[in-house]
C-alpha cells in the first residue's frame, strides 16, 4: 500500500514539475525574462553579487592576517 502511495505521489511531482517548468519556458519565450528579473534587475542583482565578493574577500584577508601573524602555526 505504501509503495502506491509513494508511486503516485512522485508520478504527480514529476507531473508537476515539468508543468511549472514548461510554464516557464512559455513565459521566457514570449516575454523576454523570467518571472524573478523583474524584483532582482540587473543592477540588485549585480550589487548582491559585488557584496557577496567584498563579503569573502574580507573573511579571507582576515583569514590571511591571523596566519601570517608571528607565532601562529602555518
């Protein structure tokens, strides 16, 4: 009983999936860009990106100074 249950419940996942997936297309297709774009744009988009990387590059500079740090173990 349990395998039928799992069974349906992953054939109507998949159905769906690829509903939402082709849905997608479609709307790309016609309209240029996806549902998200609107909210993120390029320029929120690109900001986020540029803060991430400033973000990373001060956890290794730190990184860095604490090891080069006389005394510290390498």
């Amino acid at each position: 009983m349990k395998r039928k249950i799992w069974i349906v419940l992953l054939t109507l996942g998949a159905i769906g999936g690829f509903a939402v997936g082709f849905a997608r297309l479609h709307h790309y297709r016609h309209h240029g860009h996806w549902h998200g774009s609107g909210h993120w744009g390029h320029g929120r988009h690109a900001a986020f990106e540029r803060h991430v990387a400033e973000v990373c590059t001060e956890a290794a500079g730190k990184v860095f100074a604490a090891k080069t740090k006389p005394g510290a173990s390498p």
